[in-house]
C-alpha cells in the first residue's frame, strides 16, 4: 500500500518535469487560438454581426449550423472584465464592463490572428469539418472585418487611428468619434500585412482590392521616409515589427529596403557598444524583447549576418536580467514591488523560445525557459484561466492529426494542471493585465483581474505567428 501511495504522487512530480520548450510552445498556441475563439464568437465584447450576414454562401461544403446563434465580433473593444456572469444557465461576459473604445492596433492584431489561424485550420480539410469550417468562417470575417475598419475607423486623412463608439448598437446605425487624432505609422504598418495577408485569401477584383490598398500605405510609408526617422524608440521598433510581418508575407523587395534603413536607424541611435555595460531601463524590456524579434526575422529572411549580430547583442542585455536564483527576470528598478505586464513576460519568454530553437544544445537557455514559463507566467496567476484540452476523439490531439494511436500527443502540450478551467472558475481565458512581485516577499501578489484587448492581442498573434506548431501535411 505504501508503494502505491509513493507512486501516486511521483507520477505528477515525473510529469511535471518532463515538461520542455517544445511543450510550452504547443500549451500557449492552444490557449491562444482557443482563447481567440472564445473572445471572437462568444464574448460579445464588442460590434458584432450574425454569421449568415458573412460572405460564406460560396463556400463549399459550408455548414452554417455549425454556428448557429453566433454573432463573431466585427471589431473588438478596448477593456473588458473576464469575470464571467451567470444568463440563463450559461457564462457570457458581462456587458455592462465593456469599455467600448477601439484601439486600431488590437482589432488589426486580431484579424491578424484569424488570418493565420484560418491557415492552421484549412489543414483539417477531409479530416474534421467542424475546424475547417471555424478557418473558413475566419477568413470571411477578416474580409468583413477589414472592409469595416477602412469604412469607420480612418480619419479626414485616410489613416487609420483609435475611435469610441459614440451611438448605435446596430451595424447600421454605428456613430464612431475620433478617439486620438493622432495616428501612427506602426498602426498602418500592421495594417498594411493584415490587407496583404488578406488578400491572399481572395480571388478576382476583390483579391486585388486589398493587395491594392495594403500597398498604397506601403508607398505612404516610403513617401514619408524622412518622418520615420524622427520617431520614438517604442514606435521605430513597432513598425519595424509590422514591415518584418508585412514583409514575410509578401517578400516585396521596395520593403525589404525600408525595414533594413530602419534596423540600421535603431541600431545606431539606441544601442551601442557600452549599452551592454548598461543596466536596462525599466521600461526597457518589451522594446528590447521585441527588437530581438525584429533582427531575427529580418535574418531569417535576408541572411544579413549583421541582424544576427545585433540579435545576439541584445540577447545579452536580456540575459543579464535574469536571476536564475529566483528563476525570473527582475526590472532594473529600485522599487520594493515590481509590476511585470503580461506582454512584457510572453516577450521575454519568446525570446529565450526562440533563441533555443536555434541552439539546441543551450541547455542552459532551456532551464531558464522552464522557470520563466513555470514561475513568472503560470505561478504568477497572471493567466486566469485555461481551456481543457481537446478530447480523445479529436484530430488535434494527434500528430499531424493523424488519429492513430501511437499519434497520441500528451496532454501537456495543451494545457497545465495548475491553472483551472472557464467553467470552474468562471473566468475567461485570458491574461490579466500586470502582476506584481514583492521583493520582500518574494513572491507574487494577487493579481487584479482585468482583460486589455491590446496586451492579449498582442500576446496572441506572438505566439501564432512565431511560436505554431508545425504540421507536416
């Protein structure tokens, strides 16, 4: 009886431990798309449109039934709380939270995520038509949604910038007013990738259309080269990040040039040789954190041996953050109570994934990728909630969704066992919007619960674009 009590609690110990980097790349793409889905079709947070008002009657094979009294979101609001509330036997989100503002940069980075996923998705035609038909109905509502971001969210101008809802609750009676008339260049950047990538998906005049219009902002950008120049840190390396997206899905050479002045210019102007002797600024690590994305990307697709260089020197910067004592990366900062946002974690994190994706046999870099996903993300309780995963009986549970038994993949590469489900908890999943550490303590406190539509946005298209599976099909 003893050894069967031993047994009882090694089996957890051993498969907690068995846990790697490959593991937590598949747990954060099925929390994110599945965390997309439930903000998308169920949230309500948000204008929305019923599914038979989408341009899916020439789909093949369509089932609308699927769907049936799903309204998807048309664009998404600002702020929500994830605290979910009971209606007739059934969780929704709390309307009566909605902080019904339009951040440009949330809703792109959205239809940005559906693009993509509706990529992931298409992979289960002949296999499963419940998830080739959630791809099929994404893209019609990145159309949709793209369609309604031109129409009310530009300015006099004909950029796009951030909008409130003023009056209306139909799709034909909606009054947006000017948010923040100023705009900015990343926006349109990140906008300029979802038309493209868009348009990819289309056929005939309307595939046009939006490969058009995606390269008209293009040629804006070009035109006002000499403002770039000009911007801030945070924004240079934004759009630096939208043309890398732009460019991955277009390879358009006339980008490539501009992406390559403006790593240059970021180089130059904000790191250097004694910056490494530096401590990092507080607010250094997001900016940081996505820059290293940045070189690597422009690496991947170029071989220019001087991003990987830069690269590799920010890495460092990020490196000496980490107290491997604590098994977290702590701010350079006096305060005795340390806020770490949810992007700036998923950042970090990304890119310690990354860099052992390149170096297998950092072992090192693998350890540290373990603590910071297991202390500062999953321990911090800065994720609310998370789904189950999927059933047995579902494609996805299987290897290049095989269904095969000896396919299986293990039910760590969707979930952990700590963090509870939407249903017990009944919270939404979704990653709050800060924790904080007490360096006292040494510990985190308890987190306030909220839902930012940038930070998870954000959070998502990361992890779909840079960290996704791949499927051999």
């Amino acid at each position: 009886m003893v050894g069967v009590n031993i047994l009882k609690y090694i089996g957890p110990f051993l498969r907690i431990n068995k846990v790697n980097p490959a593991n937590i790349k598949n747990q954060l793409f099925y929390l994110s798309k599945e965390s997309l889905k439930e903000i998308v079709l169920h949230s309500e947070c948000g204008v929305s449109t019923p599914v038979k008002e989408l341009d899916i009657k020439n789909i093949p094979n369509f089932d609308i039934n699927t769907f049936k009294g799903v309204s998807p979101l048309i664009c998404i609001y600002r702020k929500a709380n994830p605290i979910l509330i009971n209606m007739d036997n059934k969780l929704c989100w709390n309307q009566d939270k909605f902080k019904k503002e339009i951040n440009i940069d949330s809703n792109t980075l959205m239809t940005l995520c559906l693009l993509e996923l509706s990529d992931y998705y298409n992979l289960f035609n002949n296999i499963d038509k419940r998830n080739y038909n959630l791809g099929k109905l994404y893209e019609s509502l990145c159309k949709s949604q793209l369609k309604f971001y031109a129409l009310h969210f530009r300015n006099n101008e004909g950029v796009f910038t951030d909008k409130k809802l003023e009056d209306g609750s139909l799709m034909d009676d909606l009054k947006f007013a000017d948010k923040n008339k100023k705009f900015k260049f990343s926006s349109q950047a990140l906008l300029m990738a979802a038309y493209y990538k868009c348009s990819t998906l289309l056929e005939g005049e309307e595939r046009e259309d939006f490969r058009n219009f995606s390269f008209d902002i293009l040629n804006m950008l070009i035109k006002l080269k000499e403002d770039l120049y000009d911007l801030s840190f945070e924004e240079l390396t934004r759009l630096c990040f939208g043309l890398n997206i732009f460019y991955s899905y277009s390879k358009d050479l006339t980008c490539k040039d501009l992406i390559l002045d403006i790593s240059e210019l970021i180089f130059e102007k904000f790191y250097s040789d004694n910056t490494l002797a530096e401590p990092l600024r507080e607010t250094d690590v997001e900016n940081d954190s996505l820059n290293y994305i940045n070189y690597m990307l422009i690496y991947k697709y170029t071989n220019i041996i001087k991003s990987k260089d830069n690269a590799d020197f920010i890495f460092k910067r990020l490196l000496k953050l980490y107290d491997a004592e604590k098994g977290l990366f702590i701010k350079n900062t006096s305060k005795k109570n340390i806020e770490f946002t949810c992007l700036e974690i998923i950042l970090y994190l990304t890119v310690f994934l990354i860099d052992v994706d390149i170096y297998e046999d950092k072992d090192k870099n693998s350890l540290i990728v373990l603590d910071i996903f297991k202390r500062q993300l999953i321990d911090s309780g800065i994720i609310l909630s998370w789904p189950d995963a999927p059933d047995l009986s579902s494609a996805e549970r299987y290897e290049n969704f095989s269904l095969k038994s000896e396919d299986l993949r293990e039910e760590q590469n969707f979930k952990t066992d700590s963090i509870p489900s939407p249903e017990s908890c009944e919270i939404a999943p979704v990653f709050t919007k800060y924790v904080t550490y007490s360096r006292k303590k040494e510990s985190f406190k308890s987190v306030k619960t909220s839902f930012d539509a940038y930070k998870n946005m954000s959070i998502f298209f990361l992890v779909i674009h840079l960290l996704s599976p791949k499927i051999a099909h």
